[in-house]
C-alpha cells in the first residue's frame, strides 16, 4: 500500500516535544522539578545553618562598622555622610550603601549583634540561589545545585556572610548585574543592560573600584554576544557607560562638594577627599602596591657596608622582591594565591580544572551557540 507510514501516539509526542525545545519552551513538569526544588531547598537550609550556627559568639563582629552603623543610627546628618562617630568627626573608609543597609536593620530592630549580621546573612543566602538560577539556565538543574552547594559550603563565603563586612552586598549586587548582563546580551535589550550597568554603579557604591573588576568581562559579553548591529551595540554601551557614572558618582561628589566644615572628614585620605579615597585606598592601591622608598638609614655611612651590595646578592633582592610582589599579601587577582585564601577556596581550584577538561572533551567544538534551552 502506497501513503505515508502510519505514525504512532509516540512518534507524535516525540515530533511534539522535539517543536518545543526548538521554539525555547518548555517541556511538562514531570516529578524532577519537585525533586530539583527539594535539593535547592536542602543547599539553602544548609547555607542557613552554617551562616547562623552559634552566630552569637561573633557578637558585634567588626567594631569600626558596628560603631560607624550606630553613629549613622543616630541621625540623618550622619547616615547620609557615612559618619563613624556619633560628633561627625571622621568617616568610615567606604561607601555607605551596604551599612545603610545595617542601619535599617538596626531601626527595625534595634542596635543588637544580630540586627547588625542579619543583612549579610540574607545577602549570602540570595546570592546562593542567584548562582543556582545563573548556572542552571544555561547549563542544566544538576550544574546549578552543584553551583549553588559549592558557594554555600565554601569556608571563606560562610564567614564573610557570617560578619559585618559589606562584601556579601557587593557579591549579590555583582551577581544580579550578571543576570541582567545575560539575558541583554541574549535578548539584545537596552533597557536589560542599562540595568547591568545601574548594578554595578550601586556595587561602586558599597566598595567603589572593586565593584568594576567585572566591567571589562560585562562589555565583551554585550559586544560579543548579542545579535544587534555593531551601531546599536555601540550606542548601547555609550548608553550604559553614562549610566554607570550616572549611578556610581552622585555621592562622592555631593560629600566633597559640601564644605569641610559641615561634614566629616574622609578616612583614609590625606587630602579631606572621597573622590581621593575612590582613587586611592579603594581604587588602585586594591590592584597595585604603591611603591615606597627606601629607608635614610641606608643612605647612613654607619649602614655603607650593608647598602653596597655585591652583583649576586642584589639579584637574589631583586628576585625577592618579584615574589614578594606577587606572593606576600597579593592584590586583585592573585590575592587567591595568599596563603589564607588559598586554604579557603583553593579546594575548588582541581574541580574546576576538571570542569573545564571534561567541558573541552565532552562538548563538540563545533556545537553551535545560542540562548540557553533551560528554563
């Protein structure tokens, strides 16, 4: 008999399901939704307990943030300036918007050690299940609770979380910036990038140049990635350039150009300036060591013997000081090499590197790019 085979309920559903991962939808829920909810519950409880587990024996934590939420508490002539003494003295060394964030904690509940560590607990625990959606969504759900599981356990992200340091703000404001960075690159959407760039100028905004490590990484994602023209893309990044400045810059230009007498005095500068401080102790010095000279005592004839080296023991120094410039108390980048850090987050350093083998020898080279098929 001539005609088309006959096609079976099953070659249907199958055609049916192959249409809806093609067109980007999403298959029926089946029963591993449920279990994938449970496993992200279990990592989130888990983090839970380990950012609060006998948190009390920290007590006030760090006590130049504590003392600097309670002056800041005070009064909005304080909040507003970052004081760290209740007289307006002098000012904390940096942005004010994640202690802001410890003082409204602290007028919702008053001035106690846990008002003042609930606001990075929560923050950690966000970005946690942040990082279970990111990697999940391009990668799949087992990839994005092995994400969410490793961020959760790391030692040196459970106590950050666990003190009142204001990097947990800044991670969870970075992670939503890269959220926002994704889908425009995917969608090709102004408005998403605006968005990007309006995160990071709030991240400047709880620890100034740090925030802006990622701004190089987020530009080449845009320009790279998205499906719009070379004009429009150009004319996105002008856009989000000017909303990056728009949002990063307002407060220290408003605390220098409210005279000295009618504010604190910035910490940590020499010259009574944030914008120093942008540039200075929370800009450059976080990347480069400033270079210092050597001591007059050198230069002292009781010392002649010991400053005139030989050839071969001013190389050894010279050697040294190339370690030392990378290995005691490393900048940027290679601060993981830091003995410390290294303890702390180093472990993740073979899984990753098997990671990226199994990625490079499991994944054709010539599998096409496109927007992730995960929900």
């Amino acid at each position: 008999m001539e005609g088309r085979p006959h096609e079976t309920i099953t070659d249907r559903a199958a055609a049916a399901l192959t249409l809806m991962i093609s067109r980007g939808k999403d298959p029926p829920a089946t029963g591993n939704a449920w279990s994938e909810r449970v496993g992200l519950g279990t990592v989130l409880l888990l983090a839970a307990v380990l950012r609060t587990w006998r948190l009390h024996q920290n007590g006030y934590d760090n006590e130049y943030y504590a003392a600097a939420v309670r002056s800041m508490a005070e009064g909005w002539h304080n909040f507003l300036y970052n004081s760290f003494d209740p007289v307006g003295f002098v000012s904390v060394d940096k942005p004010p918007l994640a202690l802001w964030l410890q003082v409204a904690s602290v007028k919702l509940f008053g001035f106690h050690w846990w008002s003042l560590l609930l606001p990075q607990v929560l923050e950690g625990l966000a970005a946690i299940a942040l990082v279970h959606h990111l990697v999940r969504r391009s990668f799949g759900p087992g990839a994005g609770l092995l994400a969410a599981l490793f961020l959760a356990v790391t030692p040196i992200n459970v106590a950050i979380d666990r003190s009142s340091n204001t990097d947990s703000c800044l991670v969870l404001l970075l992670l939503l910036a890269a959220w926002a960075i994704t889908l425009a690159a995917e969608r090709g959407s102004r408005t998403l990038l605006l968005c990007s760039m309006a995160l990071l100028g709030l991240g400047f905004n709880v620890k100034m140049l740090a925030a802006f490590v990622v701004l190089p990484t987020f530009v080449l994602v845009y320009a790279l990635g998205t499906r719009q023209g070379w004009r429009r893309r150009s004319v996105d990044l002008a856009l989000s350039g000017l909303v990056l400045i728009a949002v990063s810059l307002p407060w220290p230009i408003f605390y220098d150009l409210t005279p000295a007498e009618r504010r604190p005095f910035a910490g940590s500068t020499r010259h009574n300036s944030m914008l120093e401080l942008v540039i200075g102790h929370n800009g450059f010095e976080r990347f480069f060591r400033p270079a210092r000279s050597a001591p007059s005592s050198l230069s002292d004839g009781r010392f002649a013997s010991r400053a005139r080296p030989n050839n071969a023991s001013a190389a050894a120094r010279r050697r040294s000081s190339f370690v030392r410039l990378f290995l005691r108390r490393p900048l940027a980048a290679l601060g993981l090499a830091d003995g410390r850090l290294a303890a702390q987050a180093g472990w993740l350093l073979p899984l990753a590197v098997t990671g990226v083998l199994a990625g490079v020898l499991g994944v054709p080279m010539a599998r096409p790019a496109g927007p992730p098929t995960w929900p």
